[in-house]
C-alpha cells in the first residue's frame, strides 16, 4: 500500500471525499489519525510533557489542560498542502485555542485563531511557534463578553458583521462553524465563520514548510482544567499542490 493510501486510511472508512471533494478527518467516536504532540511551547507545566486532556465525548473532540497551566495541541497524523478545513466549534467563553494550518510537531503553523475569551478573536490570523507572531491581523476584538464585539481599524479585510449583530450572528453555546483556506507559498489565507468571510491575508515571503498538519490547541499557562474546547465535523478538502494551477 501507498504513503497515500496508508494517510488516507488512518482516519478510517468514512474518510473517502465526497462529490464536492471534502473529507471526513474526525470520525466521532476515536482519535483515530490523530495525535498529541507535548512538544510546544504551552506545554510546559511543572515539567508535564503531556500535551493536555484530549478525549472524545458526545461526538466532539474536547480538550482541556490535564494539570494546571499545561496545554499542547492534537495534530492529524497526515500532512496537508493547499486545503480547506472546516470544523464546528461550541467551547466554553474563557479558554486560548486554535486551528493550526500547516502545523509541525513543535506547534509551529499559521493560526485562524480561535481565542475564545474577554479579549480575544475568532478567525483572525496569526503566525504561532517559530513565525514568531507574523502575521497577527484580525478585524475585531470580544469587547469582555461573549456577546460584544468591537471593530479593528485599519483591518486588511473589513468586518462584515456589524458589532450591534454579533450577539444575533454568533450562537454562544451552541456549534458555530469555522473554515480556513490555506494555497500557496508564501501562502494566501482566507478565514469564515458561519459562511462569512472574516480575514484573507497574504504572506510575501517563504517563512515556513509547504505541508503539515491541522492541529486543535489548548493553550498553556493559567487554569484551563476546568475549561473545555469542542469541535466536532471536522473535513477537509484538498486543493491544488503548492505551486499547481
């Protein structure tokens, strides 16, 4: 059998792509094709090198740091290209999380964040590990609640959704969906939330590998233990190669 073959029948039967190409990378029952990896940076409590609580309950994906300020990320066991990934999300309001694209083991990738909490942002776009920070653009910021939100000036890509909606157009509490584009390198990528368009950036230089997973994060420090991340119908549909038409 194939390296292909053999990626493609890790995360089970039910991972064939369907007629509009997309796949199927969480089968709702294991974490099969998936693995944690301890080896980032928010994985570092009192020495733990677990990588957090990763457990499948209700048909989600649910993460927590395992003792206290200890988090890390699960990564898919085959690496992606040019891709699309789209993953249902109801998180409890207060953890750091994130949807890796292109992600090394050591947790290095570009992030559609998902920084679910008083001052945070949902995919916006940010350069974890080793990118050091770069990019870091979004067009919005929680304004302390769940419920407001207020516009970034100056964004690269303007804010759809009027801050006086959000609370109508975001359903805390119940599964919203999120979807990141990621083609090229230096890469072009395009982040939605419940099918608007949120963020599209565009790197000008090469500053990380073509391919890599697609990891979910806890983040470390503080006390998350008690905190969960959900995610749930979580697909894939590969594009182009790196370099293709």
């Amino acid at each position: 059998m194939g390296a292909l073959a053999l990626a493609a029948s890790a995360v089970g039967a039910d991972s064939a792509p369907d007629a509009g190409g997309w796949r199927t990378l969480f089968d709702g029952k294991t974490l099969q094709g998936w693995h944690v990896s301890a080896q980032t940076g928010h994985s570092r409590a009192s020495g733990n090198k677990t990588g957090g609580r990763w457990v499948v309950e209700s048909g989600a994906i649910i993460g927590s740091q395992d003792v206290v300020g200890n988090g890390g990320i699960i990564v898919t066991d085959e690496p992606f290209g040019d891709f699309e990934v789209v993953v249902e999300m109801n998180n409890d309001f207060g953890p750091d999380s994130g949807l890796f694209l292109r992600s090394t083991e050591e947790g290095t990738a570009f992030q559609a964040m998902v920084d679910y909490h008083g001052r945070g942002n949902l995919m916006g776009i940010y350069g974890e590990g080793k990118l050091g920070g770069k990019p870091a653009v979004m067009n919005f910021r929680f304004d302390g609640k769940v419920t407001d939100i207020v516009a970034v000036t100056n964004a690269p890509t303007p804010l759809l959704v009027k801050p006086e909606s959000w609370a109508f157009f975001w359903r805390h509490g119940q599964w919203n969906e999120l979807r990141a584009r990621i083609v090229s390198n230096p890469p072009t990528i395009t982040t939605w939330i419940n099918g608007v368009k949120m963020m599209e950036w565009t790197e000008t230089v090469k500053r990380h590998p073509d391919t890599g997973g697609i990891a979910l994060q806890v983040h470390g420090g503080g006390d998350l233990t008690k905190q969960f991340v959900r995610y749930r119908n979580i697909r894939v549909k590969v594009l182009s190669p790196v370099g293709g038409g």
